[in-house]
C-alpha cells in the first residue's frame, strides 16, 4: 500500500483491495476485496479505529495504516465478567457515537429513543452493563473475547434442571461495544431498524422477538420497551 495515499470513501484501486485484505485478516468485515472503498469498507475502517482508541472517521491515514500493520487477528479468550456501568445519558451518547461510526451519521431521534429503550432495559437504564455490552449480545460465534454466566436450564427430554454457561461478547472499550451494537443491527435485525425511526418500540421489540434476539414473552418485552421510550433521557 503506497505510504503517502490516504484511503477515504471514494478511493479505490489495489491498495484498497489490500486495506480490505487486512481488515478481513483482523477480524473485520468490508466486504469483498474489490478495491472500492464503499460504506461497508469504512464501517470496517471505523471499528478497527474505535478498537484501538484511534479517531474512528473512517479515513485511512498513518497513524491507522500503522496500527493496522501491528494489529493481531482477534483471539478468543474468556475474561471476567466486570461491571462497566453507564448513566442514562451517557448510554444515549454513546449509542449515538456508534451509529455515527456504523452509518455514517448521527441517528434519528426516534431511532436513538428506541434503541435507547432496547439496550436500557438489557442493561437496566445503564446501570448494568458487563464488559462493554450494550444489548446482552451473545457471544458463541463470536471470535473476540467472551464472558460467561451460568444459569439454570431446563432439559426437556429428562425434565431436569442442570447449570448452563452462556457466552456474551465482551469489549475493552464503550465505543467498540457500542459499534458492535449498531453492526450487529444492521447485519441481522435491519427489518426492526424502520420500526425505530418511525418511533414504534412496541412493534420494535416484538419484530426483535421474532429475529430472535430475546427469548421471553414477546408482549412483557414490549411493554418495558414502550416504558423506557418514554423515559429517553435525549
């Protein structure tokens, strides 16, 4: 990759088709290899930044270019589960700075006010968050670090109760667990997203019940959804 070229959106050639390779091999997802540097490659670009603690803008500059250099592919490891709480407010702040990474723009209110409500009543207003995980988003397939908790579950062929370890992602940083929300939204559960800017939580969080994010009674998570709606703090 020439040295003296920044990379943004709109570059393209094969020193993107490389950049892309390299954050493939760390972990990310821009896309194909194709040299165009699009919305997806500068996603990709904005996590890796906000991972290292660098300005996540998306432009591939030196100091990126460097760390990109040096960054290993993320290891699976598990770590302890450690309380990383946040108030109300700065949850919404921090929800907002990762849709602006993810997208590229700062979230609508209505959308900001129902993804604030999701993750306010995963996390309790804030107050709950472990390890940088904002929405409980599980981590089984997930190549970065994990926590665990232990819960009890039910076998159904045996009608015994047994303990049961459940895997959740884990980040360093509030900004990467906050990026991560927002990829993860728009990778899986985009058919909610229009449901959120037209400010609907109830119909929110019943279409994320049925993409599987939850597993409880749809109209009890719902219902504390449209509550915590009308408490967004923005």
């Amino acid at each position: 990759m020439p040295q003296h070229r920044i990379l943004r959106r709109g570059s393209g050639g094969a020193d993107v088709a490389a950049l892309q390779d390299q954050l493939r091999a760390r972990g990310r997802d821009p896309g194909p290899s194709d040299g165009i540097f699009g919305r997806r490659t500068a996603a990709a670009v904005r996590a890796f930044q906000a991972a290292r603690g660098l300005h996540a803008d998306g432009i591939v500059g030196p100091q990126t270019r460097a760390e990109l250099t040096v960054e290993a592919p993320p290891e699976r490891r598990r770590v302890p589960k450690t309380q990383t709480p946040l108030s109300p407010v700065g949850l919404a702040a921090i929800l907002a700075w990762g849709h602006e990474a993810v997208f590229g723009e700062q979230p609508t209110k209505a959308r900001l006010a129902v993804a604030w409500a999701h993750v306010a009543g995963e996390n309790g207003r804030g107050a709950e968050v472990y390890n940088n995980n904002f929405g409980n988003i599980a981590g089984f397939k997930w190549p970065g670090s994990v926590y665990v908790i232990t819960v009890p579950e039910r076998d159904l062929d045996t009608d015994k109760w047994a303990p049961k370890e459940m895997l959740f992602r884990a980040h360093a940083r509030p900004e990467t667990g906050a990026h991560d929300y927002w990829a993860v939204m728009e990778r899986s559960y985009d058919e909610a997203l229009p449901l959120f800017d037209a400010g609907k939580p109830f119909d929110a969080a019943l279409k994320l019940g049925e993409l599987t994010w939850f597993t409880e009674t749809p109209e009890q998570y719902a219902r504390r959804m449209t509550l915590l709606y009308r408490a967004f703090p923005g």
